[in-house]
C-alpha cells in the first residue's frame, strides 16, 4: 500500500501502482520513493500531479530511490548502494510499468548540476554511497537546488516586513512589476549601490496600479541580475 509522508493510505488514488506493486517478485518490501507525473520532455509537472490523480491515474509513475525492507529483512543498516543494487533487481527493467527505479549519476557533478539547470530541472538529490537509511534530514544527503537568473529594472526598494531587510522592488524590461527580490550585496557594494539609488529617487511611482506602503521609488536606469528558484518538481535523482 502507498503511504504519504504523513502516513495516509493513498491506494485508492494510485491503483496502477498498487497494482503493479502486488506482481514484484517478492513477498513484502517498503520501499521509498516519489510519484510524478512526466510531460512530454520526461520532466516532473508538479502542477499535473492532482489533476491525474483524479482524472488520468495511468499517467501516474512511482519512482522508487531506496528499499528499507525486503522479504522480512530490515535493510536500513546496509550501505546505500547495496540497498539500490536490491532495489533495481526487484523492480528490473520494464519501462511501461508504473513502478521504476530511480537511476543514479556518477561522475561530473558541476557538469550534471548545469545540464539539470538548462533542462528546467528544480535540483539533484545527492547522497551518501555507503550511508545508512535513516527518516527525516540527514547530514548523508543534500538537495542542491537549480536557480536560473533573469536581467530586471529597479524601480525601488522597501523592506521585508517579516525580516526587516531591504528589497529591490523590480520590473520587466517594458517596466511592468515583476515582484521583489532581497538585495544580496553586503560592505562597500552595498553602499555603493545605496548611494546610486538615492541619487535617482524620485517621490512618487510613475507606475499605475503600484501602492506599495513605505516604498522607495527610483528612476528606472539600474539593472539587477536576479537569482530565482525554478518552480518545477522531479523526482530525487541520488548520485
């Protein structure tokens, strides 16, 4: 039966998994994994995910990257790659099937890291070859997020209300808003940037439809180069 996070029964939303699961050549096993959906460049679409639980339960696809127990035996004390090489022989190679094993990458990580980058990827899941299972966070693995960065106009600045630091407020190269991003400069980048933008203030936005509450409005003549998260999921890829 596939289980959440949390521990919530999801069998009924996925029974092409449940399914495929009752025919592994095994008498019982957990396994750890992610289900997805995939577009059409085999990509993880986060936001097609509940729509094909409800819809297009088919399309689901259960990406298994670890076992903890097999056949009786608890395997969470074995090292990580002889728990993967138990794992790929249980599920074997069946590129139809619902359930499919997670492979791993060995090699140039920076390399793989950028190809994830250009692809739209969200990260890479980086673990331990000889570390032990072990639930929760864990110092034997790190997910190392892909950023893309984009080329904006400060158009002002405020401050977070929650943190109290300052933020660039920004706009699109036709000066359309495009949000708020914390200023990452720190000694004397940031106060030269500070001095820059207090000698282009101007009082009020020139922007319609902007009212912001203790907003700095500058003249539109700085670019920024932001850094920014991709929004898109995929399954943990361990290498």
């Amino acid at each position: 039966m596939p289980y959440t996070r949390n521990g919530f029964d999801w069998s009924e939303r996925y029974p092409g998994i449940v399914s495929a699961a009752g025919e592994l050549r095994c008498r019982a096993a957990i396994l750890d994994g992610e289900v997805i959906v995939q577009d059409e460049r085999g990509v993880s679409d986060f936001e097609a995910l509940s729509a094909a639980i409800r819809w297009l339960p088919h399309t689901l696809r259960f990406y298994a990257f670890d076992i903890l127990h097999l056949n009786g035996e608890d395997l969470r004390d074995q090292p990580l790659l002889d728990r993967r090489t138990k794992l790929k022989g249980l599920l074997g190679r069946d590129r139809t099937s619902p359930l499919q094993f997670s492979d791993e990458f060995t090699g140039d990580s920076a390399a793989f890291f950028r190809a994830c980058t250009k692809h739209g990827l969200e990260g890479v899941v980086s673990k331990l070859a000889s570390s032990r299972y072990r639930s929760g966070r864990s110092k034997t693995w790190l997910k190392s997020k892909c950023f893309t960065e984009s080329d904006l106009v400060i158009i002002g600045t405020d401050r977070d209300r929650k943190t109290g630091a300052t933020r660039a407020l920004l706009a699109n190269a036709d000066l359309t808003y495009a949000g708020a991003a914390f200023i990452g400069l720190r000694g004397d980048a940031w106060h030269d940037l500070h001095e820059r933008l207090r000698q282009i203030a101007i009082k009020r936005a020139p922007w319609s439809g902007l009212r912001m509450k203790g907003a700095q409005w500058v003249e539109p003549r700085l670019t920024a180069k932001v850094r920014h998260l991709l929004e898109q999921n995929i399954s943990a890829m361990p290498w």
